[in-house]
C-alpha cells in the first residue's frame, strides 16, 4: 500500500534518491533537474530548487506523478 502524501507535507528529495524512488539512473534525474529548474516556475513538470553549488532538490509529489 503506497503511503499517502498530503498537500500540505513539504517533501523535497536529492536527485540520487528520486532515482532511487523512481529507478531512473541519478544522470537522468539530474538532467530532468536541470532542465527544468531552467524553465520559468509555471512552465515545470516538476518542482525544482537548487542547493548550495551543483546539487537539485526535486519536489517528491510531482516526482511520483511524473513517473505514472
């Protein structure tokens, strides 16, 4: 049974382990990041903020939802 996420939990995950959730390869999460932390906020299928230098957090709700 999947958990359920409610709209109000702030989840955000690293890029390595939405590959993990998703089973993805980390370079496709990345690449999936980066182009869309490049998008303007509306235009993203997934939410995405950048942490100190290099590193992606991705929003776990939209995540899932991508991968259905």
């Amino acid at each position: 049974m999947a958990k359920q996420i409610t709209p109000d939990q702030e989840i955000w995950v690293m890029t390595r382990e939405g590959a993990q959730l998703t089973g993805y390869s980390p370079e496709y999460m990345e690449q999936l990041a980066r182009k869309n932390f490049k998008l303007p906020e509306d235009d993203r299928l997934i939410n995405v903020r950048k942490r100190s230098g290099f590193f992606y957090e991705l929003w776990l709700p939209d995540v899932l939802r991508y991968i259905d």
